[in-house]
C-alpha cells in the first residue's frame, strides 16, 4: 500500500466500524467488544500515522489520482496528525466508559454508529486540505451528533438539541455561502491553492468580509464569546460519556478550522483580525468563568469552563508568535484530554450522589476517596498548576502575549486560572468534605473510574514529559507561522 493511502484511514477504519456496528445494535456484548478493539486498532494506526508524519513530513493523499487542486486531497500534516491522535485517545476512554454509564436503551439505539461516525466526522474535518469537505465533514460530525443528543429521548434533551440544531443549521448554511463567496473571488476551494491566490487579489474588502464570515461560523462551533449561548446546556444533558465527547471535541473542531484558516489563508491583515480575536479571548474568559460561578449544577461548571479554555487558544492565534502558536498548540491538545475526563469524571459523581446539584450532597470523600482525589488532580491540571500540561501550554501562551507587549489579555488570563481552579475545587471542597452521612447508599463505580485515570495519565505526560513532547509542538508552531510549506507540500510546487 502506498505510503499517501495512510491519510485516508483515521476516515475509513471509523466510518467502516459505524457502518457494521449499525448491524449489531441489538447484541449488545458483541458491540461493546467491537467497539474496544477497533478503537485501539485505530488508536495503534494513527500513532504509526503520526510517528510518520513526525520523522519523514505530511503524508498527502490526492483522492482518485487527481492532482492538487483539482481532487480531493487530505492533508496528514504535524498539526492535523496530532489532533487526530488526541481524538482517538478520547475515543478509546469513551469506548470504555460508555457501557458502564448507559443503559441497554441507549446502547440499542445505535449508540456506538453513531459514536465512530461522531470519530469519522471529526477526523475528516482535521485532515481534509479542501474548505467545501472541511463543511462536509462538519455536517458528518454533527448528523452524528444530533443523534447522540437526544439519545435516550428526556425531555430536557429533547429542548436543548432543538436549540442545538438550529444554531448549528444556520451557521452551516452561512459556512457553504461564504465557501461559494470565496470561490467566486480565486477560483478554486483547495485550502493551499486558496492561500496561494488570495496573495494575488486586488481587491482585499471582500477578502475580509469573507473571512469575517467565516469566523463567525467557526466562532459559533467553538462558543466564543458572544456566540456560546447555545453551548452549555446542550453538552450536559445526554450520558456522561457523549458530554465528554462533545466538550472534548466538538467546539475544538471549530478552533481549529480558525487556526488553520487564519494562519494559511486570511494572513494579510494580521493587525485588524488578530487583534480582534486577542479581545474576543479576553471577553470569553471573563463570561466563561461567570457563567461557571453563578452555578450550582457540577455538569454546568465543567460545560462552562469550555469557554474560557477557548479564550485561551483564541488568545494564542491573535498574538501569533511561536511562542504563543506553540502554546496554543499545546493547550489545544491539553483541553481536549482535561475536558473529557472532567465531564466524565463529573458524570459519575452525579450518579454516585445521585443528583448534579452540588448543594445537595456532601462528605463523597468517605465512601469514594479515588474520586476525590481525581477531581482534586484535575482541577489543578484544568487551571495549569505546574507540572501539569495546563500549565504548560499557559506559560506558552503568556509568554507570547508579553513578547508582544498583550499586558491586559495577560493580567486576564492569570485572573481567570485561579477563578479556574476555584471553580472546580468547589466541587470538591462542598461535595466530597463535610460529614459522613450514615443513611447514604454506596453504588458501584466498576469500569468508570479506570477511563479517567487514562486521560489523566496522558494530561500528567503531558506536563512532565514536556520537554520530549515541546519539540514536535514546536515543530507544528513554525510549520503554521511559514505557510508556504503547507502549500509548496500540497501543490508540489
């Protein structure tokens, strides 16, 4: 098999797994074993993907024989290659999870299809070199995701994904009319051959009002501030596991199409748009931190805190130095990880306590110490206490920021760590102390809290490994900051 066909199957093995599971959704067993081996198959792969990626450069796949920009290319290239690999991280834990915290109704209603089309759709998006199937694999993320969310049919779920769909159906129809805007204007929807021609327009207006409106879409699928309204409460009312997998993975689908979008084609006016985004960071951490103090619902306060990690990689893209797209990288990679097990992790001590409102319970610590202990774990990794990999990726991102002389988008972030990390230990601090309470019934935790442990162990790798792990975020930082090597590599030029 050629070396490029490696691209192309983190997108098949999912899509392929969904399709046969499709078959299986009433044995439930045999679902459930499929599901774990072929998530691991697939984790196995794209790390030798990633392993490639890394030691020889991108792997390109030009679909069809058709060379670029005619066909359809997928791009493995450092940054798209090591999302990829986080995503399937998460999709591993989930693959865990997931039988311990659904019931057989869940399970039976095509969960795990619909869980590796949600897989397909997200791989797609970061590999594709072409804006049209960046929207085409965004519409397979989301017909999965809309499935996933009124899993089960509650009726508070069934009110929130209608809020969800609709946010989500117009901000893909404005997506596919600002692809056909931009297509109009250099005559091709190749993302490097774009970059190339956008260089030779004369008229530059259009330019920025199409990358205006193409922000606003992907603001919308990443809950930046102002457009995060629909955000919270639709990721907190299906299972636990699919919160995990919509906070780890849904919203960073959006940074990222503004990562790759701003750093390769809209470059040109670096002062008007970049510095937009360094104050929609700012005004994203501030309400992201609001909304998750003014709640007492412990799924709220994880839903919540999205925001301002999304402020925080905004932040980096908007000050656009290597440090600060090293640091975005880097926090980018550290989120994904930290929120799926935090929503997971929040997701059993809702079912331990028996409610999400954390007035309502307290003194877990008697009875579930590890899980304690593991939310005491994440809340310092969530808010970047060193050594763990928030910290990392902070120190990154703010040490650009002052390269760049960001005083005030700095004091901010700072501000908002340790507001951060008040946020999560009040869980702990009013749900696991206090008296132990005699009449409380002990549920069983077996199979939930060893997926949790998993992802925490990557976030500590992340941390403390950093000096291995820094030189190939490095790597992806000046690979962004240079865009002529993305298209020099896919127009072969």
């Amino acid at each position: 098999m050629s070396m490029s066909n490696l691209a192309v199957l983190p997108i098949i093995i999912p899509l392929i797994s969904g399709i046969i599971l499709a078959f299986f959704h009433k044995k439930v067993t045999v679902s459930r074993w499929l599901t774990r081996i072929l998530t691991i198959s697939n984790l196995g792969l794209v790390s030798y993907i990633a392993w490639i990626v890394f030691t020889d450069g991108a792997v390109i796949l030009e679909t069809g024989g058709w060379e670029a920009p005619y066909g359809i290319i997928l791009v493995a290239d450092p940054l798209a290659i090591t999302l990829v690999l986080t995503t399937n991280i998460i999709a591993t834990a989930c693959a865990f999870y997931a039988p311990h915290s659904m019931n057989i109704k869940e399970e039976t209603h095509y969960f795990y299809a619909f869980f590796f089309f949600l897989i397909t759709g997200v791989s797609g998006a970061f590999l594709t070199g072409d804006l049209f199937n960046l929207f085409v694999f965004f519409e397979v993320l989301l017909m999965a995701s809309y499935a996933l969310i009124v899993l089960g049919g509650g009726k508070v779920q069934l009110r929130e994904s209608i809020k969800y769909v609709l946010i989500n159906l117009f901000s893909s129809v404005l997506f596919v009319t600002a692809v056909a805007f931009l297509y109009s204007v250099v005559g091709t929807v190749n993302m490097a051959h774009i970059a190339e021609r956008v260089q030779e327009v004369e008229q530059k207006g259009i330019l920025t009002t199409i990358a205006v409106l193409l922000f606003f879409v992907f603001a919308t699928k990443a809950a930046l501030f102002p457009l995060y309204y629909w955000m919270p409460k639709s990721y907190i009312v299906p299972n636990p596991v699919i919160s995990g997998l919509f906070g780890a993975l849904l919203t960073k689908v959006g940074i990222y199409s503004i990562l790759r979008v701003f750093s390769l084609i809209f470059v040109y006016k670096l002062d008007l748009t970049h510095q937009a985004f360094i104050w929609f960071a700012g005004l994203s951490m501030v309400f992201g931190i609001i909304g998750a103090l003014s709640t007492s619902n412990i799924k709220l306060i994880v839903a919540y805190n999205i925001i301002p990690a999304i402020g925080f990689i905004i932040m980096g893209i908007g000050v656009f130095n290597q440090d600060a797209i090293s640091g975005a990288v880097y926090y980018l990679v550290h989120d994904m990880i930290i929120k799926c097990a935090l929503f997971l992790l929040v997701g059993t001590i809702a079912y331990v306590a028996g409610t999400s409102d954390l007035r309502k319970f307290s003194g877990l610590i008697h009875y579930y110490p590890v899980l304690g202990w593991l939310l005491f774990v994440s809340a310092f990794i969530l808010a970047g206490i060193p050594p763990f990999s928030g910290f990392i990726g902070k120190l990154l991102l703010l040490k650009g920021a002052l390269t760049n002389d960001e005083i005030v988008i700095v004091v901010l972030g700072l501000l908002s760590s340790l507001l951060i990390l008040y946020s999560i230990m009040k869980i702990f601090i009013q749900g696991f102390w206090g008296e132990k309470d005699e009449s409380f019934v002990k549920k069983p935790t077996k199979g939930l809290v060893g997926p949790i442990v998993f992802l925490l162990a990557f976030s500590v790798i992340l941390g403390i490994g950093a000096e291995f792990i820094y030189p190939s975020i490095d790597t992806i930082s000046s690979y962004l900051l240079d865009p002529e090597v993305y298209i020099d590599s896919v127009l072969k030029e």
